[in-house]
C-alpha cells in the first residue's frame, strides 16, 4: 500500500535522529502518528531539539525488544486495529562489543515488529542500511538482493542488520507487505545544518576529526568512499516513495555524490605502516579510537560496491534530487 491521507502510522525510534525527521515529513501529508517510545522524556527533548509539533502525536509507552511491545494484551490489540503501516526506525549502530546486544533490538525487535503487522495487516516499512554489503566481496549491493556472498560476522551491527532483512524478506511469504530502505551515513541537516543531539557518537564525525588530527590516511584506505547523506532529505526521500508508488522494494538511500577521503578531511597519504604508529601515537583520543575502528572494517574487506541507480531514477519522478 501507499500511504495516504488520514492513514495511521506507528513509529519506533522517534527519540533518534532519523525518526523526528521521517515525523516531520509525515505530518505534510496529514498522516496520523503514533510514536511507540521508552521515554516520554525523551521523546520531548528530541522534538523540542528538532522542531517537531508534537500536538497532534499519539505517545505509547513500549519497547520493541518486549513481548507485545510490554503493552497489556487489550493496549496491544487496540493498536494493532488502528495501525495501517509502521516505520521501523529504532536500532542499535554501535559497530563493536557484544553481537547479543545488538541481536536483541536490530533482529528480535524486528521479529516483534513483524509480528505486530502480521496481526494489524500493517505495511511495514523498515530502516536498514547500507552496511549490510559486508565483507569480502566484489560484488555489487543493488536495490534488488541482499546475498551477494558477503561476510557478516566481523562486525555485530552489520551481522545483526543484515539478518533483520533476511527476517523481513522471509515474512514476505507469510503475506506481510513490507518496504526496505538501506540508509547512508546520516549527516547534518541541509536546510538549516543542525545536526544529531549526541554528535559526538556519529561514526563519520568522528572519523573527520580523527583525521583532521592526525593529519594523514593510510594507503589501504585510498578507495574508502564517503557519502554525505543530509538527515532531512533522507527523511523526504523516504517518505517521498512511501506515498507516490515505491513500496513493496528495497531502496538505497544515500547521497550518489560520493567523496574520497582526502575530500573530507585535509590529509595526505602514508603506508598503512607509518599510519599504525600514529593511531599508536594517539590511541587515547576519543577520535582516534574510533576511527581505528573503520580503519578495521577496511582492513577486514568492508565492500563498498552498492549501486544507487534505480533508487535515483526513481526519486527523479517526483522531482527529488539530492
């Protein structure tokens, strides 16, 4: 189904980045909005910060990790009669530590999500990312497969993203309608240039510090691409397919204009030796510290062929460029 006027939609996440702003999108086309939050306080603070009107939105109080969401049984059942599509937008990113951790709300809230629009007949559309390309593979990630003989296991997010896919694409079968976006690398919005609440915990900030600080990259990194996809018209991108005819796919939604890494940040090239004893050198900044982390990802084979092209075109019909 398309959205339409009057629909009502649940979303998870609200309290994030992405989420206020797929908010803000929706509520242009006069979509009712059901936020399901772990936090009412929370989920003020991040409209207040993004500048979302908030008068008219529903508020449940839930976890998508628990049984029924944690409602009551009748709670539940009321808001599954009420719900015609769910944004699916809350997850974890962290790329290291425990792969259970993750598993818990990007694979078991998504079976959970699943679960709640089998029973409400809901379309479900579902934030995945673009990471899900993995490891150790040439081949090319397009709008139309998720197995293209990539490795996962090296990295808990990419892991547990990429089995929330198969979980959605399997349910399929079961006659559950769902969307599937792949998402870029987030950034400050392009309207106004506000970025994220806590953007001391984006990845790609992060990195450009990193190497605004040291100064240089290491050679193994030359073909690391950047994307610089503004949180806003993500959002608009989104929701721009999720109305017009754009359901029932798998889109990518990233910024096309791709950046090398001496485009984001003011370096120069060294051997992947002499940059090792400079991240040693600096191994106690924060900056660093993450960065080191990507540096892995490289090192371990992150393939970075994902193609964009039928997502573009697209987008094109309604005027939407990036």
């Amino acid at each position: 189904m398309s959205l339409k006027k009057n629909n009502t939609v649940l979303i998870t996440g609200a309290t994030g980045f992405l989420g206020p702003h797929i908010i803000k999108e929706l509520q242009k086309y006069e979509i009712n909005i059901i936020c399901l939050v772990r936090s009412l306080d929370r989920f003020n603070k991040a409209c207040d910060y993004y500048g979302v009107d908030s008068s008219n939105i529903t508020t449940v109080v839930g976890d998508v990790i628990k049984h029924h969401f944690g409602l009551s049984d009748d709670d539940y059942i009321h808001l599954c009669k009420k719900t015609d599509a769910v944004f699916h937008v809350a997850a974890t990113v962290n790329h290291v530590g425990n792969v259970e951790n993750s598993y818990g709300i990007n694979v078991e809230g998504t079976e959970r999500v699943i679960k709640f629009c089998k029973a409400s007949e809901a379309h479900l559309y579902h934030m995945s990312s673009f990471a899900v390309s993995g490891f150790n593979t040439n081949q090319v990630l397009t709008e139309d497969i998720l197995d293209i003989g990539q490795q996962i296991t090296q990295n808990p997010y990419i892991q547990t993203k990429y089995q929330a896919e198969e979980r959605i694409l399997k349910a399929r079968s079961d006659g559950i309608n769902s969307t599937i976006f792949r998402i870029g690398n987030l950034t400050k919005r392009a309207s106004d240039g506000v970025f994220q609440m806590n953007a001391e915990t984006s990845g790609l900030s992060a990195q450009v510090r990193a190497l605004n600080k040291l100064g240089s990259y290491p050679s193994s990194m030359s073909n690391m691409r950047y994307d610089d996809t503004s949180v806003d018209k993500a959002a608009k991108a989104i929701v721009t397919l999720a109305i017009n005819d754009g359901t029932g796919y798998i889109w990518h939604i990233l910024n096309p204009n791709i950046q090398r890494i001496d485009e984001i940040a003011k370096v120069t090239k060294t051997d992947d030796e002499t940059f090792d004893e400079l991240l040693n050198d600096n191994h106690l900044d924060t900056d660093v510290s993450i960065f080191s982390i990507y540096y892995r990802m490289t090192k371990d084979g992150l393939n970075l062929n994902f193609d964009t092209t039928k997502t573009v075109n697209e987008l094109k019909k309604y005027d939407f460029t990036w």
